[in-house]
C-alpha cells in the first residue's frame, strides 16, 4: 500500500477557533473603503464556475463598466486578479522589457514602489523627484525626457496615497506623447474620486485598486490597455517575466473574440462584489459622484482647521477623497487612533513612509464619502481634543 | 482652474445593468469546488482595515489553520493574495535566481506551467516528462539528477488537476532531498483531499489554492516555506523579480515578530472566508476529510464504471477528490456538459491540455465529496445516456 493512501500520524494538534465576526468599523482612512451592504451581499452568492455561462455575462459587463469607469474604449480592460500592486506590476511587466529606459515621477510611497517594480523588471529607471505633498513637476518631466531621449516609458501617480495630493495627469501624459514614451499610470486612489481620463489624456497602461473609491473589498486590480499598448506588448522580444500577469496569455480568458478558455481560475465571488459596486457606481454617475467627494472635501476641511489641524497639501492639488493632515498639539498620534477606533468605531490612517508619526491620513473615499460621516469623524475627534 | 477640477464630458454612455445573481449550481469539476453557505456568509462580513486589530489576530488564528492542514510547524506559512497560479510564482519566484538549474517534473498541464514559469524566472530548466494519466516516475527523476548533479531545486505537482493522478511525493522528495536540492511541490488539487505533509517530508516551498479542498471561494494561494527556504531567500544574489511576491518584503505584514506593518492591502473580505473553510476542516479533522473523500471516489468509481465510462488512472495513482474519466459512446462531451450544468445544475470539468474533448474531469472537493452528490451526478448521468 502506497504511503498517501494510509492515514498518517498527524504532526500538529487541530487549532480550533471561532468562527470570524467584524468589529462594526467606518472605513475612513487611506483605503479599505467602506464597502455598502449590497457589495457584499452579492458578493456571498453562491460560487459558480470561472467559465459558468452566467460568469463569462457577468465579466462582459464588468468590463463595459471598468470602461466607462476608466472613461476609455480599449478593449483590453479587466480586473487583475490580485491587489493594486499587482495592477502595478501588470502594467509594468507588459510594457517594460529588461534594459528599457524608464522614467518613474516620485512624489511619495508609491511612485517609489513603482520605480523598484521597474527596476525588478530589469529596466534602467531614471526619476524625477518632488517634495512628498507636492506634485510631479511637469518642468522636471521635460528636463528628464530632453537628458534622456532614449525614455521608452514614462511612470507617474496620479493621486499619491501616500501625501494625498493630485498630479495633472493630463499635463504628464502630453508630455510623455510629446516625446514619444508609453505612459503608464497608477490611479489606484485617483479613479472614481476625481476624473480619471484614459482615452483623452493617452495613457497606455493605467491600473487602479478595489478598494479606494470603487468601494469594493480588497483584492483586485482593474487595469486597462491602450490598442498601442497591446500591440507592443504582442511584438515583445522576451516573454514577461509573470506567467500569470503576461497580458498575451490572461487574454485568453478575459478578451478573447472566440471562446473563452482557461487561464487561472479567477477570483470568481470577488468579482461578483466588484460587479457590484462598479453598478453603484454607474448608477449614481460618475459625475455626481466626484461632486460627492469634493462636498465632503470642503466639509471635512473646515472641520479639521477649526480643531487646529492643518494640510499638508496646498488647496490646487488637494485630493477630495484623501486628506493628510497634521496634529494639533493637544492631539497625540498612535494614542488617539486606538480611541477613535476602539470607542467610536472609525478607522483612519497613519502616515506613511517618511510621514510615518507625522500626520493622519483621512479618507472619504467611495460609499465612505457621505457629509453624515463627515460629521461623525468631526464629532468624534471633538471629544478626543478636549 | 485646473482641468481636473472640473467636469469634463464623459467618453462613454454609462452602461447600465442588473445586480448579480448566481444560478444554482453543484460544482463537480476540477475546481472551483462547492462553497459552505457559512464560508460566503464570514465572507460576507464588513470589510475591516488590514491592519485592524481584530484582523491581525484572525491572520495568525489563519496561519495556526493553515499549518496543521500542512501539516508543518513553518513559521513562514500564509495566504499569498492570489490565485493558485500566483502561488505558483511566489514559490518558484522567491527560490530561484536567474542562472539557477532547475528540474522540473512533467505529467500534465501545471507541471508544464511550473516549467514556463521557472524559465520565466531566468533559471535553466531540465525535465522529466511522463505520460499524462501516469505518476512522476522516480527512475527519471534519480537518472535527471545524476545527469545534472548542479541541480538546485526540483519542482513537481503532488495531484495533477489535468490527469486526475497522484505522485509519491515522500519518495520524489527523498530523492530531492539525497541530491541536496530544494523542492517546490504543487499541492494545489492535493490538499486536504489526501495527506500533504510538508514537514515529514521535507519540501522547502510549497503551495495550494484555495478553490479545490479547501472549498474557499477562488483567489487565495496558501503557501509555506521551511526555514532553510526563508534563509536561502534572504541570502539571494539578485532581488526576487516581483516586488509583491517578495518574501523578505511580505513578511513584514504576514510574519513579523514585532509589529505588523503595510506591505500591501490583503484581500480583507477573502480572507476572512479561507478562516472559515479551514475552520471547517479543522472542526471534522483532517483524518476524517481524506476518508470522506476516498468514501466517494470509491461510490462514483463504481457508479461510472456501471454507465460504461473508463478511468483514465490507474487505481493505485488515482486521486480520490478528482476523477478524469473517457466517455461511453452514447454520450457526447460538450452537449452532455451542457445538460448536466442547464438541466441539473451540475458543473462538471471538460479534458484540458492534451484532453481537451476527450475526457472529462469530475471532482469530488472539500464540501463537494458528500455521497448525497455523488449520487445526484449519478442520477442525472444515468437521464443523460439514456
């Protein structure tokens, strides 16, 4: 009898735990958002197959909604089946071959990430670096590309989750297609809270997060593609690096003309939660529901100064759905985070990286973006402050 | 005034749609396998911050699960944020550095996606390849060895999703382990279903999904890695090429020994549900979950033999949770699949690979390997041959 089909001595006792129950939290710090009750009751729909009939209409309207999310016609736009950062990396394993001339903006956390993810993709990376609470500097941009001709890619965020602040994406990416660089854009925490434009601006290779103003649970990626983009990732000179991320072959599943056919099984009730909350989305329309986020910007602004906090970042290139803020005196940081979390229930965000003990990073991002909680968080931090 | 200030026209007609809603299904093929109503219901609960408090400690609770279901006291044992797939290259990704030789062992489709994706990874790969519907042949893999005494890892698939066949892996990892490599196991279709057991037998990166026999909805890879595995990739020459796979970097959110600190944002809601589904398996026992499934293989065997199928697999290598069957004459492939998922709601699996139209995969996973269903997938057979 063969070893496996004996039953052997088992190595470890069996943990036994509860079962898992969420303490009742309001999302609003730098992402997960808060996910509205429908999201996630969809979401827990029974489990069908990746290639279920029913699954293959779900993901054709998906993507109808991701492109008018995007504001964009490309075809090759679809939800990584992993977390933005895999996005990141989708975007950059395709588009960028080893030996590459890069150029990634940094202005904060993530525009670092994505110069290390280029760098692992074994390109050459060159930056342009800015002030963290400051944008990408457009001047900079030009100065890089007229040092370097060679750029073949230009990498930039658009709002930096890190610092809260907007770059003028559309300034960038003229500026890439002026020079003839592939642009690949990072609006994880950009889309759905201010005006994201694919198509007008000309990005090649855009990736966002599921979990910022799509208000959905973490966990995917939704990216789109340039026809340009496409087509040079299919005249590559070497395979991408991801088997899972290689565009040539996801497409198979997710944009094929024929049948659909197996790639990896995709995060199947995940995607039922994002197809829900993308048609929130598409209900509510998009225009109104940027104008929801700046009215709760205002709101939470002034709410903020009167308590003695203060922006980091100048009112031009604030983001509406994400607020770096530092402490008044009578505020302490770690201490004050645990009461709000622990006694009202409110989840913000700490800063991060060389914000890390410095400031407080506050969101009102998606289904978070409502005045009613505004004035909660207010309210709250009222009496923390007294 | 900035253009991203104001309103522009939008590109596309918003593209309207109806709420998701899963058809009723019974899920018998090669995965994704049926999920508890209890899973989708944890699942369901609001999403939390990843680094809530009560978050951190259902990832250890998590953690605990996992290792007895592998069956080792691996202090480097997590969820990656991923498909099975992404397991895959985290594995093999986090081992390997360009330059490396690598042997690979074939038998069907993911032995053959390891193959690709460890060359992807920069390696050499050599291979032994054997017939599909026919375990890892030992013999080829002592003679790869001796060939190629510069071997530093081998790869295999403990369960072979595309044959239906089971590996001896305490024999192949004896073999691994005399010529001093380290071993990437597949245990993507094997765990929980048969006994995987990392430690006693000494395999340094191993990974799963979560769809198969855990029955967790799609979009999970657990893996663990041995403590020589952990050492070996901190003392890497080059960095791992994907930033997000990147142990060393990982770590600090799934494993550190101080305070838990963002690497990236885990799939919050997912993960919750994997808690419950290992929950489940730890409550029945895992003795008790490799009996059950040998309980039904051994009722569908019989019930398939009798309506004239032919397994594929010889007994002694045929995998209890998963059955790759050749169809009787009187029934056709893709007409029959179609009536047992539209009448009866039974999803079944077609060939894949080389057996793309000419078998069938019927599975038998986690809370699928019931003999209540058995006998339904019987029963609807028995209406369809007739």
């Amino acid at each position: 009898m063969r070893a496996e089909q004996t039953s052997p001595s088992l190595v470890n006792e069996p943990p036994y735990f509860n079962s898992f129950s969420s303490p009742n939290r309001l999302l609003m710090g730098a992402g997960p958002s808060q996910v509205h009750p429908d999201v996630l009751k969809v979401m827990s729909n029974i489990t069908i197959g990746h290639l279920d009939p029913a699954m293959l209409v779900m993901m054709d309207e998906l993507k109808d909604m991701l492109r008018y999310i995007f504001q964009t016609n490309n075809s090759m736009t679809f939800p990584v089946s992993g977390p933005g950062s895999l996005g990141m990396e989708a975007c950059v394993n395709n588009m960028v071959e080893p030996g590459d001339k890069v150029l990634i903006c940094i202005n904060g956390v993530f525009g670092g990430r994505m110069a290390e993810v280029t760098r692992r993709a074994g390109a050459e990376v060159v930056t342009t670096e800015d002030d963290w609470g400051k944008p990408v500097d457009p001047d900079k941009v030009r100065k890089a590309f007229s040092e370097h001709p060679d750029i073949k890619h230009m990498g930039f965020v658009h709002a930096e989750t890190s610092t809260g602040v907007l770059s003028d994406a559309a300034n960038l990416c003229q500026i890439a297609k002026e020079n003839k660089a592939f642009i690949i854009m990072d609006t994880v925490t950009s889309l759905a809270g201010v005006p994201v434009q694919v198509d007008v601006w000309g990005a090649d290779a855009v990736y966002s997060g599921s979990q910022k103003c799509l208000s959905c649970p973490p966990g995917l990626s939704p990216v789109t593609f340039s026809d340009a983009a496409v087509k040079h990732v299919e005249n590559r000179k070497q395979p991408v690096q991801s088997w899972l991320l290689d565009l040539s072959l996801v497409s198979a599943y997710w944009n094929s003309d024929g049948a659909r056919t197996y790639h990896h099984t995709a995060p199947v009730n995940s995607l039922m939660g994002l197809h829900e909350a993308l048609r929130r989305i598409v209900e509510e329309g998009l225009e109104t529901v940027w104008a929801r986020h700046r009215d709760c910007q205002q709101r939470m602004v002034a709410g903020l100064l009167e308590l003695g906090f203060e922006m980091l970042v100048d009112e031009e290139f604030r983001l509406p759905e994400l607020l770096t803020v530092f402490l008044p005196p009578d505020i302490e940081d770690a201490p004050s985070r645990t009461l709000l979390l622990e006694d009202h229930g409110i989840e913000i965000s700490a800063g991060l990286g060389q914000f890390a003990g410095k400031l407080w990073r506050i969101g009102m991002m998606g289904e978070a973006a409502q005045l009613e909680n505004v004035d909660k968080l207010i309210g709250a931090l009222k009496t923390i402050s007294r």
